[in-house]
C-alpha cells in the first residue's frame, strides 16, 4: 500500500470506509482536535485530499461532516443531537436524509401523526455526510422500530468526479451501518426523486444512480425494502409531474409528500402493525 493510501487508507467501520487521519472517529462531543478537524472545508478532508491525489470513488462511502462555512452546519448536527438525547428510547419511526426528508414537516404530521418520529434530516446532507452523523452522536440512543432513509441528491454534484455507482455505494453504505446500529429495525431504503428533466444531467445521473442500486441488492437482507417512487413523479414522457415539485424542481409541494406518503403508508403499517405511540415528530 502506497503511502497515500494509507493516509486516506480506509478501515472497515459499520459497512462504511473511515479516513485513518481523522482524530476521533465515532461519538459525541467532539474532542477539540475533531472539532478543528471538521472545521475545515470538506473538500480539504475527502480521501486523497493530503497528498492532492484525488481518489473520487471513495467519497460517496467515507464519513465526513458537512460544512456550509464557519460552524453552521456543525451547530445544526449539534442541535439534532440535542434532539435525539431528548427522544431516547423506543420510536416508532427515524428518517434520515437530506433537505427532502427535512421538510416533510406538518405533511409527516398529517399523514403519520399517531406515529412516534424523530427527523434527523439535514439540507445539503450527501451519503458521506449522513455516515458521519450516524457515528458522532446523530442517533445514539434511539430505538427505531422503522428508518426510512431517502439519500444521494446532493452527490449528484460530484458525479462527474466520482461516478454513479460511487454514489449508489454510498446509499448501500448508509443502509450497512443503520442496519449494524438497528439490527431489530426495518428500513425502507427510498430511491432518490428524479429532479429537474429528462436531458439534464442531474436528473440523468440520479435515474442511473437508481439504477445502480440495483445490482448491490439491498433486498437480499430481509430487513431491507427498496421504494421506488420513480414512476409516481414523472409522467410517461419522463417529465416531473406538474404540482408535485416546487419551482426548483427538486423539493416536494405538500401535493409531493402526500403522493409519497400513499406509497409509504403500506409499508409503514405492515412494519409498525398499524400501531404508533401516538406522539408527534
């Protein structure tokens, strides 16, 4: 193993890679070192970053914070910490993911009230980031009866660096290290929504990200139950669905979530039986 290897060289954690130069790599609070570590840019701290020798196909599967500039992203996690300390024990629902899960808001409310939920979603989250989170305090505690993971929007910016099967990887990795956190807990594993339209690039890449989650068979565990929601977004020409999308194209209407929920809710009801605690998110 060439020198830069081992610095960026990985070890096997909870189904997913972790940078060997990384002072502290699980729990929470962070140690001053880890702090300052998380504090720079998350492209200063991407496998090969040391030695300026990209090794692009690790990052989707390698745990590193977010970074929105100065500590704002850290200071979100932090409160989702705060969160999670203050629902510890049984839930009957975790969602993870990005700004897609994030907003699921009064809409969570109003299709899946009587369901216990903690929404540990994060704007701008990439896989690599949900990794992260998940090792430094993110859902310490809980006890899901169900997680529904919905993630990989947002690699899709790194896509022409890393490849799409990179970023399926990536999803694979966030279902491996739930999976060894919840041996008990069912996930739902949501294929990412398409976004914008047949030809752009994103939206190109996110359907053969889909794709490629496929071949890496997360169905294989019993536990696992892939969502394609694919079809329920786009029309027959592949264009999004008028009324689903907000005017970017990528977040959801209240119209969005409700046609999400209706493909959640059997699911939903045959892992929990039909019976929630009751409390809101």
């Amino acid at each position: 193993m060439t020198r830069s290897q081992a610095l960026a060289c990985l070890t096997l954690l909870c189904g997913s890679l972790v940078r060997a130069d990384e002072p502290q790599k699980t729990g929470w609070p962070l140690t001053e070192a880890e702090r300052a570590y998380v504090l720079k840019p998350e492209y200063e701290r991407r496998p090969g970053a040391d030695e300026k020798k990209h090794l692009p196909a690790l990052w989707p599967s390698t745990p590193s914070a977010g970074f929105w500039g100065g500590t704002s992203w850290l200071d979100t996690h932090a409160k989702l910490v705060d969160y999670v300390k203050a629902n510890q024990g049984p839930v009957d629902v975790l969602l993870v993911g990005d700004s897609l899960t994030q907003q699921w808001g009064t809409s969570w409310a109003r299709h899946f009230g009587s369901y216990k939920t903690v929404n540990i979603g994060i704007g701008g989250d990439k896989t690599q980031n949900v990794l992260w989170r998940l090792d430094h305090g993110g859902v310490e505690g809980l006890q899901p009866r169900l997680i529904v993971l919905m993630i990989g929007n947002n690699n899709m910016f790194f896509t022409p660096e890393t490849g799409v099967e990179a970023a399926a990887k990536g999803v694979k990795a966030c279902v491996e290290n739930l999976r060894a956190k919840f041996p008990k807990a069912e996930v739902i594993v949501a294929k990412i929504l398409p976004a914008h339209a047949p030809g752009n690039a994103f939206y190109e890449d996110i359907k053969k990200t889909n794709a490629a989650l496929d071949p890496l068979k997360l169905e294989s565990d019993p536990k696992v139950h892939v969502l394609d929601l694919w079809s329920d977004f786009t029309s027959a020409s592949g264009t999004l669905k008028p009324g689903l999308f907000t005017p970017d194209n990528i977040h959801l209407t209240p119209e969005g979530y409700a046609v999400y929920a209706e493909r959640l809710k059997p699911l939903l009801e045959k892992a929990l039986a039909g019976k929630g605690r009751g409390a809101k998110e």
